[in-house]
C-alpha cells in the first residue's frame, strides 16, 4: 500500500526530498494545508523516504467503520474536549513509544485561510524534548519531502523566522486558502512541560 501510493504520486509528477529523520523520535510540521490531498502528498513524501508517520486524529474519527483504516495508516486518536490535554496525551505517546515515531502535524489545522497556526506541533516538539524536522508539499514544482531539523530553543519568535523563511517558497494547491505562517504565542515565552 505504502509503496503503491508513493508509485502514483510520482507517476502524476511527484519527486520527494529529504531523507530519513537523524533521530529517531521527531515532530513534522507539515505545510501548507489547502486542501484533503495534501495528507496524501505527505504520506506518499514519508512513504517514498522509508518513513513510515504517525498523525493525530480527533477519537471520533476511529470508531467503526473508519477506525482500522485510521489505525493503520499511523493515526493516534486524541480527546480535544475542554477537559483533555492534547499536547499532553501526544507527549506522553511520544514518550512511552518503544521505537522510533515520527509524528505528522499540520499546524494550520485546517484547509482554509486561518491568520494563526496552532502552536501545537512547537509545544509538543518542545515537551517532548524531540526536533521538529519541516515537512513541506509545493505544488506548482510538485516537490514534498522534508528540509530542516531545528529544535524549539524556547524563543518561539526566533524559531518560527527559520520557519517562516523555509515555507516563503511554498505553495498549497490552493493558495488562496494559505495563512501567514505565524504563532499567536509569538513574543511570549514558551511553555516549559
């Protein structure tokens, strides 16, 4: 499955750069997010450079009949309630994982034009003690891979220029729909977990 996906995005143009993440537990903030074809891209990206993600998934999404389907490709179900700390349960995953785990996040959230990222992928890269390497799928070039490793260093204004700079050349398949490559929380102190 894995090997036919990165077979038919190639086939429709697709090339995929990067290599494999040089630890073995990192985050991946995966821009831009513009449309649903864009988890295939980064799946097929990941798959192509023997990666194999794992991504977060609200619960409800793994009952019955999706369930096995969101289990298998990688998706780690989470709570979002009010009452249930997300970054926290992805910590704690990430932490308790035996191998390897390469965690998938898209940080605008959704697929339309939003004037902040969620900080998540930063706050969990940074509890977790794990770099974040910048996953990326440009459309108009029909490049996806993965560019560089940084670790959240707690000055998230600093951390997020080197992704601001990464992402300047980015483009989703609906541009349109692309928010500044941001943080509400820019200018504020990190969280320390």
């Amino acid at each position: 499955m894995r090997r036919l996906l990165s077979a038919i995005l190639r086939y429709r143009g697709w090339t995929f750069e990067g290599t494999t993440p040089p630890d073995p537990k990192v985050v991946i903030p995966a821009a831009p997010h513009t449309s649903n074809w864009d988890f295939i891209v980064f799946l097929g990206a990941a798959y192509a450079l023997g990666i194999r993600p794992r991504f977060i998934a609200k619960h409800g999404l793994f009952r019955w009949p999706l369930g096995w389907a969101m289990r298998r490709l990688g998706g780690i179900p989470v709570r979002r309630d009010a009452s249930f700390r997300v970054v926290e349960q992805v910590v704690a995953q990430i932490r308790e994982a035996p191998g390897p785990m390469t965690l998938l996040i898209t940080p605008e959230g959704t697929r339309a034009a939003v004037p902040y990222w969620k900080s998540g992928f930063y706050r969990i890269a940074e509890a977790a003690n794990v770099p974040m390497v910048l996953g990326f799928a440009d459309y108009p070039s029909r490049r996806a891979g993965f560019g560089p490793t940084i670790r959240a260093s707690g000055d998230i204004s600093s951390d997020m220029d080197l992704i601001r700079a990464f992402y300047a050349d980015k483009r989703g398949l609906h541009p349109e729909r692309a928010g500044p490559v941001r943080l509400r929380e820019e200018g504020r102190p990190a969280n320390r977990a």
